[in-house]
C-alpha cells in the first residue's frame, strides 16, 4: 500500500541524521496521501539507518494502524490532529534540534534577523506551550501555534520542534532551516542584542522567496 509515499517517507528519514537534527531514534516524518487520506509514517523506537520503506506503518487520519508490522510513532495522534485541522499539510517533521530546541527551553520565540529567516518563514518562529507526548494534546498546540503565523515551524516549550509543508520534503526543508537560523540567532544573542528587520522589509523578502525565488 502506498508503496511510493513509504519510500519517499522513508528516504526523507535518511535527511534529519545528514542534517544533525536527531540523536538516536527521536524525530519522526509522516506524509499524508491526499487521495486517500492516509498517513504514512515512522515506526516508534526504530533507529534511521534501520529505517525501510516496508517497515513503515500506515495509519488512517485518526491514528488507526491500517498496515504496518511495528508499532506507529509516539506522536502519531498529534501529526493526525494537525492533518485533520489542517487540510492545506500533506507532510509533518518532528525533531529535538539542538539550538531550536534551546530556544524552546525557554519558551521564547526565534526572532526574525536575518533574511533567510524573512524568506522562509516570513516572521518570528512562534513558541507554543508545554504538552505531553503520547496523545494529541501536542497537535493541539501545533495548529493553536501556526494559526495566525505564515511559519511552517514552531517550537513546542520544554520539548523540540514541529515543521508542516504541503509535502513532507518541505517540511523537512523548513526542519533544516529552522535550526539553521536558531543556531545563527543563539550566537548572535551572544553578542547582544541583534538588530530588527522592519515588517514591510520581511514581507518583501517572503513575497519574493515563495512567489519569485528558484527555477
Ligand atoms: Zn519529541
């Protein structure tokens, strides 16, 4: 079932180890089949490089095994609540990326500085609050969390980071990037505080990046 999107899936797993966005097994993508409807995501507690597009499991939009030999991810009921509040997502990645991470620590926002950051997520990477893992309480706070931002990131207090896309490779390039430019505003926050980019300069920046930038 669903044999393209589990090697897609499974492909893109390979993408959060080469990035050093994860230690062990945590961090997980899922993909959504917008025909269908069905959710193609990692089993729970299975290392990357252990990852095949079989071993993935399919779940419908609330969560159920439909096929799979493992156990579904421990954050499957929270990537289901998001696909079923938000039906423009088609991919979800999860990760506890160290620097974005840090920010959540303390439950504060990565601020827009650079322009990178204007063209990708068009603002600050918004913070959501505490939420324990296991149900969909996290979901919960993810789409409470990018409702009124144009990020495809936020980051979850106490806890990591939740990127969504249209498809899961979009996701998990806003993962990258997202601890890409927390990295850069952690060390500039070393060195004080960091200048601001107007409003009307970071809406230029994300008009002309989603609607003119690339082939
Ligand atoms: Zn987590």
């Amino acid at each position: 079932m669903l044999e393209k999107l589990r090697q897609m899936v499974c492909d893109l797993h390979a993408e959060l180890p080469n990035n050093n966005l994860v230690a062990w097994t945590s961090g997980n993508i899922s993909a959504r089949d917008p025909e269908t409807n069905l959710v193609v995501i990692k089993p729970s507690g299975i290392k990357f490089p252990d990852l095949t597009p079989e071993n993935m499991v399919v779940v419908n939009i609330n969560g159920e095994i439909v096929e799979g030999e493992y156990k579904a991810s421990s954050d499957t009921a929270s990537h289901c609540y998001i696909y079923r509040h938000t039906p423009q997502v088609n991919g979800i990645v999860h990760t506890h990326s160290r620097y974005a991470t840090a920010f959540a620590t303390h439950g504060r926002s990565i601020p827009c500085i650079t322009t990178a950051m204007g063209d990708e997520f068009g603002g600050d990477i918004p913070c959501g609050g505490f939420a324990l893992i296991g149900g969909e309480e996290i979901g919960q706070v993810v789409v409470e969390t990018l409702k009124d931002s144009r990020s495809p990131a936020c980051l979850l207090q106490s806890h990591g980071v939740f990127t969504v896309g249209p498809t899961a490779e979009k996701a998990v390039k806003a993962a990258v990037m997202t601890e890409d430019n927390a990295a850069i505003a952690w060390t500039s926050l070393q060195m004080g505080t960091p200048l601001t980019i107007a409003q009307s300069d970071i809406d230029k920046l994300y008009d002309r990046y989603q609607n003119v930038y690339g082939q």
